[in-house]
C-alpha cells in the first residue's frame, strides 16, 4: 500500500489517504454502513468554560438530562443468577438493577417505601433473595411487590398493590442492561439509532467481560469523555503511534441525536509524519511492537500484500487459538481499525476485536470537578464453549493509575498519556475567559454531544417555566 501524502481530499479534510482509498487498497468490499459518509456541519460556536466547572450547570444537567436518557447500568453476565443486583449511582439518583427471573431484569429507585431508607448501599452488587430496607424491616419480592411489613396492624392505609417499589424502566442490547428514570421516555430501540445494525456482525452480547476497570478522575466527566471522542490529540499525546496510525485523517460520521462514530486507521502513517517508514516496517511494529530488537522465538509476521493484511490475519488466528472465535467472516477494517461509537450521554462501545474496548464516563456524586471513568475490554465467547464469568470490577482511586490494572493490557499506558492531560484542562478551564474552542471536523462529536445535551436543558428549563 503506498503511503504517500495526497492533496485534500475535500475543503477542511486533512491530507492522506481517504476512507475510500483505504477501503480500495484493502480489497474486501467493507460493510455498507462503515463507507457511509454521515458528517454534517454543526457551526463554529464557542463552548463557554462554565459547562465543565459550574455546580450550576451540573444541577442543570442532573435535572433535566440525567433523569431523561438511557444509559447503560451494567452487562447482563454480570446479573446471571435469579437475585444478582448492581446499584446503579447517578448523582443523587439511585438504581437497584435486579434479576428478578430466569429471563427478566427489573429495576427500582434504590429507596424504602416507608421513610425512604437506601434499601442497598450505593455502588454496591451482590444477591439476594428479597428487598429488605435495614431501618425497618419493610420488605418485598425481586419483582417489586410488597410482601411483608413489620406490625401490619398499624399501616391500614397500606394496599399491598399501592405500595409496589418505584420502578424504572429497563431494556437490554448488546449484552448491556440500560436504565432511564422518564417513565414516558421513548424505547431504548429508537433511542439506539443505528447501532444496533451496525453491529449486527459482531454482536457484543456474544462477547465477556475479561477486563472491568473503574477510576475516580479530577476533572468533569465531559472533560474525560471528550478526550475519547477524537483522534486530534494522538500527534501531541500518543506520539510513539504515529508510525502506523492514521490519526488527523480519521472518518467521523453522526446520526440522529444520540450517535456519532470514529474510525481511526491503523497500519497507515500519520499525515504527519514527514517521513513515514514502509509498509514492512509498519508490518513489524504492528506484530513485534515498537522499538523492538529481537523477535519472539517461533513468531513470524504473516505474508500479506500490506501491514493491514498481516494484522488482520495475525488477528483472526489469535482470536482463534486464544478465545475459540472464528473471525474469518470480518474484513480488514472491521478486524484492525480503531472503531469506536459513541450514545449519548456517556456511552463508547468498540467495533473493534483487536482492542475490544467499552467506556463509560459519570459524574462522581454531585460534584463538577470529579468524575468516574469505567473501562472495559469484552472479548468473544468462544463459538463451541461456555461462557466465561466475568471477571470481577477493578476500582482505582484518583492517585491508582491504570497501569495498577493489568487486565487492561497494553492499553493501560495510553490511558496514562490520556491522564495527564485531564486535571490540567480542569484547572485551566476555571482560569479561562474565552470560550472553548472546536475544529470543525475532527471534534464535531464533541459539538455534536454539546448540541444534544443543550436540548435536554432546554427543553427542560422550558417546563420549568
């Protein structure tokens, strides 16, 4: 594949090769929906710097987006048994999501009846055969319904049908359980636009959790959301993956409200590098790794027409051998590049096998300078065997680095490049006079969420009125 600059493909797109030139060169007639071109132009407004410091603007948010949005409360493995629950924590909001039966999962505001006792600790997750509040005694089934209370007698007013929990709607994709706190919110099905047959290929309810990271961030949680939703940064912060990574030539497409996308190139040099190194070299950083002298006993690279190929099938026989999955049905794209989807608010799940990756980002109780990152690797369920249990959630405190994290693998020190950068854009946004400021290709995601969450506010505020 050759790896010469070419002139810019069109007004505001960076040189290098297009999406179309990478899909021709691969050869393997990619899925329709990964050509699409859906980028639209959203302005060049400035953001003002008191959406990411203001305990104003987070009550904003807290009131009228996070109590109206799907958002995703845990994996369905992680529930499997009839009485497995996780608290799902949203500011001063509370979820217990529930297996209730074999094949159903419930959920309720995580509060008594009687006197409003949390009826489970925050953050927790466990089993449990009834929902008892620890205060006094009130009782019900996994379902909801009450099934006991201490001196009846003294409660005539107490209809048993009247006094159900508080539910919260629940629906499940990918393997993933979603909670939305509006009663009269639309289906998880039209909230999920076209994700859901975008993976239709590589379904993530067939994929485990082999990595469940948590870590407590100094910064708002839109400050570390937004530096995963582009690739802008990688020439400034991840510099060593500038040799086989297109970065400012990345494909960013949006849909409807709710998703928006990136594909980032691998095994093709950045535009930025003057001079890029040859495809064989590409080639053996992508098996042996950068920088590296000697060669794994017994490894060769596999002899394909580009460093592509050679990954994708490096790829597919490691999936095989390692996981059972038989991934011979992906083209290169689908296989080697870095393509990640974003659903409002919070949510980024990965198309891609060779780095299996899911994020989610919240705020951290009710405070606008910290935030929870959560990162999870999800690989294949082996084609001809059970599924693995998940492995059990890592949690990191502000200090913990991801590196403390081995499961995470060779992801682990590109968080930490990641990190440096967010506490300082905290700090600096609380100095700032003027407004923030966005490219208009490559961060129109993050113009892109920003608009979606100014109508939530609004339409909000509205209400208010």
């Amino acid at each position: 594949m050759s790896h010469a600059k070419s002139a810019e493909q069109t007004s505001g797109r960076s040189i290098g090769p297009s999406a179309d030139e990478v899909f021709r060169l691969d050869g393997d007639n990619p899925p329709s929906f990964l050509r699409e071109d859906s980028y639209e132009s959203l302005g060049n407004a400035t953001l003002a710097p008191n959406r990411y410091t203001s305990q104003e603007f987070h009550d904003l948010e807290m009131k009228h987006m996070w109590t109206k949005v799907w958002q995703m409360a845990c994996r369905e493995e992680e529930i499997p048994k009839i009485g497995d629950y996780v608290v799902h924590d949203i500011g001063d909001f509370s979820v217990i999501v529930v297996r209730s039966k074999d094949q159903t999962i419930d959920a309720f505001l995580n509060a008594c009846r009687h006197r409003g006792t949390q009826l489970r600790e925050s953050g927790t997750r466990g089993n449990m055969s009834r929902i008892r509040c620890p205060f006094h005694g009130w009782t019900w089934d996994l379902d909801g319904k009450l099934q006991s209370i201490p001196c009846r007698w003294d409660f005539p007013e107490v209809i048993d049908e009247g006094y159900k929990l508080s539910s919260v709607k629940v629906g499940t994709w990918g393997g993933f359980v979603f909670i939305n706190l509006d009663p009269d919110a639309d289906s998880l099905e039209s909230y999920l636009g076209v994700l859901p047959s975008h993976f239709e290929r590589w379904p993530l309810e067939n994929r485990s959790l082999t990595a469940n990271v948590q870590r407590q961030l100094n910064c708002n949680w839109k400050v570390a959301l937004e530096a995963f939703l582009e690739a802008y940064h990688v020439v400034q912060t991840h510099p060593q993956a500038l040799p086989f990574t297109g970065d400012s030539n990345t494909k960013y497409d949006v849909w409807g409200d709710n998703v928006s996308r990136l594909l980032t190139w691998s095994g093709i040099p950045s535009p930025h590098m003057e001079n890029p190194p040859s495809d064989e070299e590409i080639t053996s950083m992508l098996v042996f790794g950068v920088g590296t002298e000697a060669r794994a006993e017994g490894v060769e690279a596999p002899k394909a027409p580009s460093a592509r190929h050679a990954l994708a099938e490096l790829l597919k026989a490691q999936m095989k051998e390692t996981f059972g999955a038989d991934l011979s049905h992906l083209t290169v794209t689908e296989l080697v590049d870095s393509t990640q989807y974003f659903l409002f608010p919070n949510f980024c799940p990965w198309l891609t096998p060779a780095l299996p990756l899911v994020y989610r980002f919240r705020p951290y109780g009710n405070d606008p300078d910290k935030c929870l990152m959560e990162a999870q690797l999800l690989h294949p369920v082996p084609d001809d065997g059970p599924r693995p249990d998940p492995v059990p959630r890592r949690e990191l405190g502000p200090d913990d680095p991801f590196t403390d994290a081995p499961e995470l693998s060779q992801i682990s020190p590109v968080f930490e490049q990641d990190m440096g950068n967010l506490h300082r854009i905290q700090r600096g946004l609380k100095t700032a006079k003027e407004g923030v400021t966005l490219g208009d290709y490559q961060e129109i995601r993050i113009r892109h969420f920003h608009k979606t969450l100014d109508k939530y506010l609004a339409a909000g505020q509205k209400d208010d009125r």
